[in-house]
C-alpha cells in the first residue's frame, strides 16, 4: 500500500490540532533535511505536547514555540 504524502496527512491533521487551544498553525517543513510536519505552539506547555503526536503516518512532527501571533498592521501615514 501506497503512503499517503505528507501534504494528505498534514491536511487531516490540521483542522483536529486548530481545535486545541495554544496551537497556532501547521506546515510542512524539514527537519535534519527530511520533511516533517511543523506544529506551531504560543507556548509548549505540557497539555498541548501530549495532544500533538510524534509522528504522523510516518512523518516525524516537530513543535515549534512561536510566542503569540498579531496580525501585521503597517504604519499610518
């Protein structure tokens, strides 16, 4: 059997992990030059590191700490 690609995976990933409080975002990316799926977090606290897997249909997952996200506002003329 076929492995799903990881844009397959991620997309059935992404809409479970945007319901958990704390996560900000999904992407593919690579990780030691092999792609993964990157996991962006405000802050990895100990709750949202146990509901983010390690791995994902094989794909390795990485957290990353992003602090909290503001929309850019560019400056007023």
């Amino acid at each position: 059997m076929q492995q799903r690609s990881i844009r397959e995976a991620l997309e059935d990933l992404t809409d479970h992990l945007m319901s958990i409080p704390g996560i900000l975002g999904t992407a593919e990316g690579l990780c030691d030059g092999t792609p993964c799926i990157k996991v962006f977090v405000s802050r990895k606290t100990a709750a949202v590191l146990k509901a983010i897997p390690a791995s994902v249909e094989g794909y390795p997952v990485s957290v990353e700490e992003t602090g909290e996200l503001r929309p850019f506002a560019p400056p007023r003329r």
